[in-house]
C-alpha cells in the first residue's frame, strides 16, 4: 500500500459512492416533500414540517423499501458465489481452479484480531460479511414495514399493528417490485460479464480473455 497516497486516492471509490448516495437522498427527501405536502392539500390532511415528513411514513417506505432490496441483493450474492458458479463470467470463481478465497484463515502480523484469536469470533469473521448485510436487510425490512403502516393507517383510516402489516399486499407489491429490479441487474452483470469488457475495471475479465474463461 502507498502510504503517501492521499485519502481520496485511497478511498475514492467510498467516498465518491456515498456522496453520491447523499445527494440522491436529499434530492429523495425534498422532491418527496414537495410531493406529498400537494397530496395533503388534495386530500385536506394535516400539512408537516419538513422534519416531521423524514420521520413520516411516506418517506420512511420509499426510502428503507429500496435499501432492503439493495442489502438482499448484495447478501445473496456474497452466499451463493460461495457455491454458485457462472462459466465464463468475471463474478463466478473458477470452475477448475482453487481460489485464494477458500484457503482456510493462518493468523500473521498483519491479519485482522478474529484471525489471531481464533475461536467462535473466527467463526463469525469468516461469514461476518454476508451477516452484516443479513442484519442491514431486516431492520431495512422492518422500517419499511413501519413505514407503509403509518401510511395505510393515515390514509385509509385503519390501526394496523406491525404485524398486520405483514398481511397487507401493498406491502407485499413494494417489496417485490424491488427485489426483481435487482435481481436482474445480478443476472445483467453476471451475463454481461460473459461476453463485453471493460477495461480498467475490478468487475471485468482482461479484454483479450477468451469468452469461456472464468474468474477475473
């Protein structure tokens, strides 16, 4: 590693993802104010601060209903390219070959404190990454859920619980318009990956890889 390198050569790809993430949630919350404030109006319902709207159920469904789809996705995908193999395509590990991944952890100066410490906090290291996004995805779940209770219950004139809401097809439809979307986009690179290059990129094969070689 450059040492010398600054920190937006360092993590540049972070910050330039959450930036982007920040803009597109502000932009989220104000046109989504803008929205539902006219809707109010329409429907002669009480108007909300600004403040009030973040914490409403109109922003909190639209919001956490597309971050679960996105934690379901990446966690699915971390698990199943542990077993799942595509030929040919730079997401899939090698149909022949060892990969690097699979070696079992050896503890050395510079490995992270579960490797050196072994035990039961190894065992959890070793799949702590599709566990996070496993957490990430139910409590993104669950304030969905939340969310479009509070809407149905203010639209509709009803007191559903939480649990209630697990019964709702609305809630059910938001769910899965979602989850497709980015299923698809899995299946898009996955198949893409296959056939077109890119050069540069991590995620691509080297341009003058054959189209049966597997792995990056």
């Amino acid at each position: 590693m450059n040492k010398n390198a600054g920190i937006f050569k360092r993590n540049g790809l972070l910050i330039t993802f959450l930036l982007l993430m920040i803009v597109s949630l502000i932009g989220q919350a104000y046109t989504g104010y803008e929205e539902d404030q006219q809707e109010r109006y329409e429907k002669h319902l009480a108007l909300l601060t600004f403040g009030q709207y973040l914490a409403s159920g109109h922003f909190l469904q639209a919001t956490f209903e597309n971050w679960e789809s996105e934690f379901l996705q990446m966690g699915l995908y971390v698990v199943l390219t542990v077993f799942l193999y595509q030929q040919g395509s730079a997401e899939s590990k090698s149909l022949d070959e060892p990969e690097d991944v699979d070696r079992e952890p050896t503890a050395h100066e510079n490995a992270p404190w579960p490797v050196k410490k072994g035990g039961i906090y190894l065992s959890v290291y070793k799949n702590s990454l599709s566990l996070a996004f496993l957490i990430l995805f139910g409590v993104s779940f669950l304030i969905h859920a939340y969310g479009t209770m509070q809407q149905i219950n203010e639209e509709e004139h009803k007191a559903l619980t939480l649990m209630q809401t697990f019964m709702e097809n609305r809630f059910w439809f938001e769910s899965f318009q979602n989850w497709q979307s980015e299923f698809l986009s899995v299946a898009a690179i996955v198949f893409f990956s296959i056939f077109l290059r890119q050069k540069g990129s991590p995620e691509s094969k080297r341009v003058d890889s054959a189209h049966s070689d597997t792995g990056k």
